[in-house]
C-alpha cells in the first residue's frame, strides 16, 4: 500500500499495452520501427500509461499540401479521458518532424482536452512526416502522424503540334512541359464547337501514359474538315495549366504519301529544257495539291529547288534553263495548300540527260612563254577558264592558225584539261583555242601572246582574308592599265601546274582556294593595251601556326669552354608559316637555363662560356609568328683540356718515353725514328740462326723419335717455335753424372692459370760436348728471351735421387727440331 501513489498498478499497465496493440501508435518494448516510418527516426521506448479507451489523441494540418516555402499550421488534441484514466496534469505533447524536434504551443482546450498548435513558417522540404508525441515521466511515444507535401503548380504546357495519320486518321498531337514536383495528372482536350468552349464542356480527347509528352486522338472523337480548338491540360493539388488553344482542321494537318515521279523526258528543239511528269499518291488523289521540284547535277553538292509550283491537270511541269549534255536527278514532294501543313516524304529519284549544243561561250586565257633552243623556238604554257554554263565539254584544241575552208588549222594540242604546254617556232604571235563537245566546236578564241616588258609593280602585300583566302594589293603603276592577272602558286610547287590558280581582276581583290599553313607564291602582272607588264612577286600564309617540327641540332665542334652547333632547315610544307627566329637553350645538372636568340638566315650557333668537362643539355626552338617547337635534345660534354694544349702536353710525353737515355739524340729522326720501332716492335731472335746447328747428327734421330706416352696426360700437339738460342759450357767444366736412369717422361701442357694475354715466353738451350757429361737446361735467360707458358706434369717417383729429372728430350720446343749433333741430348736435365 505504500507505493500505491508512487506508480500506476499492474492492471493500469496491461490495459495500456491491450489499447496500444489495438491502435498500432505506440511500438511496445522492442524498437522495431511501424511500417512506412521514416528511416533515422528515434524509436521511443513504451512508458507505462494509465488504460483507457480508443481515440486518445488527433492530429490536423490546414493543408497537407502547400506551396513549397510557405508556412504550414498543425494542432494536436488529446483527450485525456480517452487515455486510460491519465490525468490531464500528466499531459505534455511535443512534435518531430521526420527526425527533427519541433517545439509547440501546449494549451487547455476545451471538454477537458489538451491542445498543442505548431507553426512551420518556411517548410521547404518536398516531403516529409509531421508525429505527435505525449510525454510521461520522461518518455516519449507517438500517437498521431500527418504526410505533408510541398511543391509548385504545373508548368505550361507549350509547343503544342498535331498532325493527322492518313493511314488511320488519327490524330498525333505532342507538347513539351517541364519537370513536375507534384503528382500531376495531363489530358488533351478537345472541343468542337463554340458552346461546348464556353460551356467548359471540351472532351478529354487523350491521356498520356508513363509520363510521356504525346497522345493520339481516336478517329471518332474528329470532324474533319472542321476545325477544331485542341489544348493540353495539367493538374495538380496546387493548381491547373493549359497550354495555347491550337485552332485546326485535322485535314490541314495531313501528312501525305509521297508523289511518284513518271516520266523526264527532253523537249525537242530546246536543249536546256525538260518536261516532268508525275502523279499524286492514291490516298491524296482527291485533294487539292501544293508541291516542290529539286534536282541537282552529280557534280553539284546542293540542290536546286524549284518554287512551290501548283501543277494543272493533266499534271505536267515544264522547266528550263539546264545545261546541255548534263544528267539531272529529280525528286517530288506534296503538301496540302495551308500554311501548317507537313509536305510529304521526297519521291524516288529519276534522273535525265539534256540534249548537247555546241559550245557557245568564249574562253578566257592567260599564258606564259619560254625561249629555247637558242632562241629558235618558244615554250608557251597556256592555261584558260569556261564561263557560264557551256554544258558538258569533251574537250579543247589549241591550234597556230584559225580554221579556213579547205583545211584545218594547225593543232598543236588537243586535251581535256584546262591547261597545256606546247612548242612554237620563235616568233608566233597568236594561238587559237576553242572547246567542243559531241554537238560541235565552239568559235576560236585568240590569244595574243604579249611579250613581257615595263616596269614591275611596286608597294605589293598579300595579307590573310580569312583562312583560305588572300587579299592582294599593290600601287597602280603610271600610265593607261588595261587590267592586272594574279596568280598564285603553292610552295614547294605541286607537281602540276594549277590551272585554276589565277584570275583576272581590275584592281586589288582577294584569291579563294588558298590552303591554310602553306606558303604561296603570288604573282601580279599588269596588262597594258599591247603588252604584259613585269610581274612583282611576294610570299604569303593565310593562316599559321607553330611549325610541324624543329631542325635536329648536330654538333660541329666542342673545346673546353665552347660549342659549335649547326642544324638543317626545315622543309617549307613543314614550317606552317614565316620562321622568325631560332632559340638555343642550354643548361648543365647545376646552372639555370640559358638561351639565345638565332636569326632565322642562320643555321649554326656557337654557345660560349662553358665549362671544362662538364656535361650539358642542349635543345634548339623553331618559331612563328604563330608560336614555337621544340627538338629533340642534344647531350655534350666539354674537353678537359684546350686543343693546342692537350697536342703540346702529348708531343712532351713522347719525347719524355723516346729520350730517357739521351735527350738530344732522341730529336734526331734516324735515331727517333729506331727508338719508336724498337719501343713498339722489339727484336725477336730467329732460331734458324742459332747454334744448335753444331750438335752431333744422332740427336735428330732422337728427336724424330716417338716419345712415350704416359697414361693420364694429353699431347698438347705440335708446337710452333720462333726462336731457340744454345748456350754452349764452358770446356774444362766437369759434368755431373746421373746418379740413376731417368724416370719416363711426361708431357708438357698449358698452365691453367695462364691468360692469353701474358708475353709468351721462349726457351734457353744449354748445349756442350757430350762426352764430358749430361747438360743442365735452366729456365729463364735474358728478358729479351723470356720462356713459354709450360710445365712439366709429373707423375709419382721412384726411389731414386732427388738430382734425377725428366729428359729435356720430350719438350715440344724440341720436338719441331731437326738438328744434328749430339746423341747424349737425350741425357740433358731440366733444374
């Protein structure tokens, strides 16, 4: 009984769970969040609340859906008797909205309520959720939500255009709009009479599906040949938009099967002119027709479009003003006579040939000449244009004489180019050009090949007139001018002569057909009343930009403190403009960049002020006026030394090795010249003149002989000897007698640490009488006489005296020998 007013019982505490599990607001113990609430919203935990019946709260809002920024009003009510017996002074309501604590205004309402009013002055989310939520003893459940929405009106519906389906009559009608922030229902709306506009009572002609932006209107919903107001309508909670009304009759807006083109045919007696035939399609047979001709020549990019025609009946046209001899292709399109209505799809193409004529027109030329042939004869290059329509020409023929009845002219060229070169004899004056085609020749045309005299032009410049033309002017010469003739050629020269690259003009004009990033040649010649003035010259770029590449430095010379460097041009189609200067940049691991500025006539470059033996980098810019290139890089190192230094110090070197001995006899030639060779290539003995040619006949029996083989050694094979020298003993001097018989021999092979590129050594022979006892055979000798890489492989011992060696006999030296003398060689002892 004592903690009966500290809490509510357990009945209170069941009664509250039965009414929230009936209600579905309030979440018992467990945080599992209700269906559809937002994530991130804080789960309250259940509180203990007195039981009570249904309907303890309610929440309202002025509007659920509002103008996105406008201000939004809510109010919760809670009853207090509705909620389980809680007492009214336990009642305290807060908000949230989504996630966020919302404080309100609480209140006693009326019949025992409590009231909590909430104001949301800028709510600028497009969606969100609005709870109601009662606090007790420090917790907090929610017991009433309300969705808000907030947004704009629709926008307007606007470029509203129709057209009608022939094939089924139905009526296609598409509209754009902007994007929505609401639900937003659309229909298109129909009306068919003035009462049915006033009276609001338009039909709902179509609805579009999935958000798109057309519809068709069924054939039973339109009176055709009436017109009608067509208009798009969009809904939403906040408002309502039309679109403009389109007024129309459907058939205006028709769009027809293309015509069909039947026959092109020539008329005759009138080259330039065709008759078209033609015929509507089935479907638009019975209307009245509005339609367009085209054609264009194969040659032509863009067509020719004939104005709007409305064929009589029996449809026919009749067109004129074609070239002759030229193949035409033709198409036809249809429309109904009322400004919003769709022409029909081009016909099939049909194509015609015109009738030929002879050519008409008279050919302008222009030319240039060359003597040769010591002056006997004369090379005229000759180049000419057609004017106007000729129609189509097979070719031109350029003859030395006019045509005269009996014979024809003398033809020196005969071509279907615009252009030709050919031989004269010295002194020919005129040349007579004409053009034909399959209907016959054109009149002669005379050129009269001016000579070239006067004064040249003065004050000539050619500046850029956009990027693929030139704008030449020049000063106008003194005297009578007839005319001037400019004339271009691109750099370096194409393999054929341009024949379209020149023009006649009265003044200073600008030339078409020049590509950007090439340098041209321009020419002016001015035309006086019986001669052709001498032609001023100029280069020019419409148009440049950095060069495709730079010149690739080579290196000339180098010293201790300079460099010289040169490089080769660069190709003129490579440059893309004027060079105007060359940079040389240098620079070493430790020291800054440094450059400098090479006119554009140069093509070498010495950079000074180096440093000795020092390793540097260095890289050349080609510029124009358009901006540069770099090259590659180019890596050299500076000498230690200065060339005249570097000979004197070697020169005292060489005179140091040759005279260590005698200094002055060292600059004498014979003896320096004996020193050098002695130095280089020293003396080698020759064998064939040494003293073994005074031993005894049997020792070359011994040495022809075939030596013993010894188990476990190889023959190291013949050996080649350049040089022996005996040394014969001394007479009177005892030799030593062997103590025992010598063991067998063994043979000599390379020492395995031996290089090849140690001095090869020589053998010493000691030679004497052979009665007075075995001779010692030393090893070593003079340094001139040095011995060979070998050594003796022995094998094991007998019990003998350490006194007793191997036979010289068996040593490859010896092998290659075929001497005489003494027969007790066998018996000489190697140390």
């Amino acid at each position: 009984m004592a903690r009966r007013g500290t809490g509510p019982s357990l009945l209170h505490l069941l009664l509250l769970l039965l009414l929230l599990s009936v209600h579905g607001e309030w979440v018992p113990g467990p945080a599992r969040p209700r269906a559809g609430t937002p994530r991130g919203l804080p789960t309250m935990p259940h509180a203990p609340l007195p039981a009570g019946g249904q309907g303890c709260a309610s929440l309202s809002v002025d509007s659920p859906i509002v103008l996105l920024g406008s201000a939004v009003s809510a109010s919760c009510t809670v009853r207090a008797e509705r909620c389980g017996g809680l007492q009214r002074a336990q009642i305290h309501i807060a908000w949230l909205l989504d996630s966020e604590p919302l404080a309100g205004r609480q209140q006693h309402g009326p019949a025992g309520t409590e009231l909590s009013n909430l104001t949301l002055p800028h709510f600028n989310r497009s969606q969100a959720r609005l709870w109601c939520l009662l606090q007790w003893n420090g917790t907090r459940q929610r017991v009433a939500m309300a969705e808000l929405r907030a947004g704009y009106p629709p926008a307007k519906p606007s470029n509203l255009s129709c057209m009608l389906n022939l094939s089924d009559y139905g009526l296609t009608c598409q509209w754009a709009r902007g994007a929505d922030s609401l639900p937003t229902s659309v229909a298109l709306k129909c009306a068919t009479s003035r009462a049915q506009r006033e009276a609001g009572a338009a039909l709902t002609g179509c609805s579009p599906r999935d958000g798109r932006h057309h519809c068709t209107v069924p054939r039973r919903l339109l009176q055709l040949y009436r017109h009608m107001e067509i208009w798009v309508s969009a809904r939403n909670a906040l408002g309502t938009a039309e679109s403009e009304r389109l007024r129309i009759d459907p058939m205006d807006v028709a769009k027809l099967e293309p015509p069909a083109l039947q026959s092109i045919e020539p008329l005759p007696g009138q080259p330039d002119c065709v008759s078209v035939g033609w015929r509507a399609a089935r479907s638009s047979a019975h209307m009245e027709l509005q339609c367009e001709l085209r054609y264009r020549s194969p040659e032509e990019p863009a067509w020719a479009l004939v104005s709007r025609a409305r064929p009589a009946r029996p449809p026919a046209l009749r067109l004129c003003g074609f070239l002759c001899g030229t193949r035409y292709r033709f198409q036809l399109r249809c429309r109904r006579p009322s400004p919003g209505a769709y022409w029909s799809e081009w016909s099939p193409g049909k194509e015609v040939t015109t009738q030929e004529k002879a050519p008409a027109a008279r050919l302008d030329a222009w030319w240039s000449t060359r003597r040769v042939g010591a002056g006997r004869r004369v090379e005229v290059q000759l180049r000419w244009k057609v004017p106007g329509p000729n129609g189509r020409l097979r070719g031109y023929r350029v003859a030395l004489s006019p045509r005269q009845r009996g014979h024809g002219p003398l033809t020196v060229c005969d071509t279907s180019d615009t252009q030709c070169g050919f031989s004269a004899p010295a002194g020919t004056a005129r040349v007579y050009l004409t053009a034909y085609n399959a209907a016959g020749e054109s009149a002669a045309t005379e050129v009269v090949l001016l000579e070239q005299t006067g004064q040249p032009l003065a004050g000539l410049r050619a500046v850029p007139s956009g990027e693929r033309s030139l704008r030449v002017q020049w000063e106008r010469p003194p005297g009578a001018v007839a005319g001037y003739v400019v004339e271009w050629q691109r750099v370096p020269p194409e393999p054929a002569l341009c024949s379209a690259c020149w023009q006649r003009q009265r003044g200073a004009g600008a030339t078409d057909g020049i590509e950007p990033f090439q340098r041209y040649n321009v020419s002016v010649f001015p035309l006086y009343e019986d001669a052709v003035g001498a032609p001023a010259h100029i280069a020019a770029y419409s148009k440049q930009k950095a060069p495709s590449r730079a010149p690739k430095l080579h290196l000339k010379s180098i010293s201790k403190s300079q460099a010289e460097l040169c490089w080769d041009s660069i190709p003129v189609e490579l440059q893309n403009g004027f060079i105007t200067s060359y940079t040389i940049f240098w620079a070493n691991s430790t020291a800054d960049v440094s450059s400098a500025l090479v006119p554009p006539a140069h093509s070498s470059f010495i950079v000074g002020n180096l440093k000795p033996s020092t390793l540097y980098k260095v890289h050349i810019m080609a510029s124009t006026a358009a901006g540069g290139t770099n090259g590659t890089s180019l890596i050299l190192v500076t000498t230690v030394l200065g060339e005249f230094l570097f000979l004197s110090l070697a020169l005292i070197f060489i005179l140091l090795i040759l005279g260590t001995q005698d200094p002055i006899a060292a600059l004498d030639p014979p003896v320096c010249t004996a020193r050098v060779k002695k130095q280089l290539w020293p003396s080698v003995p020759d064998p064939a003149h040494s003293s073994l040619g005074t031993w005894v006949p049997p020792l070359t029996a011994l040495l022809l002989r075939e030596p013993p083989q010894v188990a476990g050694t190889r023959d190291p094979g013949p050996a080649t000897i350049s040089a022996v020298t005996v040394l014969e003993r001394a007479p009177g001097k005892a030799a030593e007698a062997p103590s025992a018989a010598p063991e067998r021999a063994q043979g000599y092979v390379q020492q395995p640490g031996a290089r090849a590129a140690e001095p090869v050594q020589y053998v010493q022979v000691l030679g004497d009488d052979p009665r007075a006892g075995p001779a010692r055979c030393p090893r070593g000798g003079s340094p001139r006489q040095p011995l060979l890489p070998y050594q003796n492989v022995r094998p094991a011992r007998r019990a003998e005296p350490a006194s007793l060696r191997e036979p010289l006999l068996h040593f490859p030296l010896l092998q290659g020998l075929r001497l005489g003398g003494a027969d007790e060689l066998h018996d000489c002892q190697r140390p």
